[in-house]
C-alpha cells in the first residue's frame, strides 16, 4: 500500500472509531431531545411499520403519521443531528457520512424481525 493509500486508510478508520465511540453519546443525546412518551411512540410506531430507521441515520415516516408521532421523529432526528455533527467534526468528515456509519454500525443492527427500514437506495425493507 503506498503512502497516500494509507493516509486515507488512517482517515477512514479515524472517522469509523469516531462514529462508534459516539454511539453511546447519540443514545443519550437523542433520550434528552425527547421524551419518554415520544420515545414509546415511535418505538410502538416501528413496530406496527409506520416508522423506520434510515440508512442516512434518521427515522423516516414509512406510511401516514400524527402531528404528535411527527414531531417525535424530528425531536429524535434532531438530538441525532447534533451527534452526527459533533462525531463528522471530530473525525474531519460530513455530518452525512457520520449519520449514515451510525446506522451502519448501530442502527440497523437494532431494527427488530418485522420492523422496516431504508436502505441506501431509498427502499423500505422489512427485516
């Protein structure tokens, strides 16, 4: 590997690190940016397959959804906005590569049999 390739190796396995060191920090900061009922909502709107996780690292509306369910979602993708732009900075990358490595990393990995997401091509795809 020549010494450019592995310059941008290190950047990328930085950036990695970074994102899965914040993991544990964007779980707190989105609890604080909602409440617990806002956060049952949304947990019971996965279940039932209104809502999803995202592959840009945010929870989308797959179907019809509440005012109240709605701005539960942007009370949750707000607290993640904040992390991802903490994590991007921190790692010398974009706030959207950082979203979309925690979903990645973190996210998809807690997307539940019969629940739904969206993957990178902007599909929902039920687990």
């Amino acid at each position: 590997m020549g010494k450019i390739q592995q310059m941008t190796f290190r950047k990328i396995l930085v950036a990695a690190a970074a994102v899965a060191l914040l993991a544990v920090g964007a779980v707190a900061t989105t609890a604080m940016a909602q409440t617990s009922e806002q956060k049952a909502m949304i947990d019971a709107a996965k279940a039932q397959g209104t809502v999803g996780e995202q592959a840009d690292g945010y929870v989308g509306v797959r179907t019809s959804a509440s005012p109240e369910l709605r701005a539960a979602i942007e009370a949750t993708n707000s607290g993640r906005r904040g992390v991802y732009a903490r994590s991007a900075a921190e790692a010398g990358t974009t706030t959207e590569i950082a979203g979309a490595r925690m979903f990645e990393t973190q996210l998809l990995g807690r997307v539940s049999s019969g629940q739904w997401y969206r993957n990178a091509a902007g599909q929902w795809v039920q687990r």
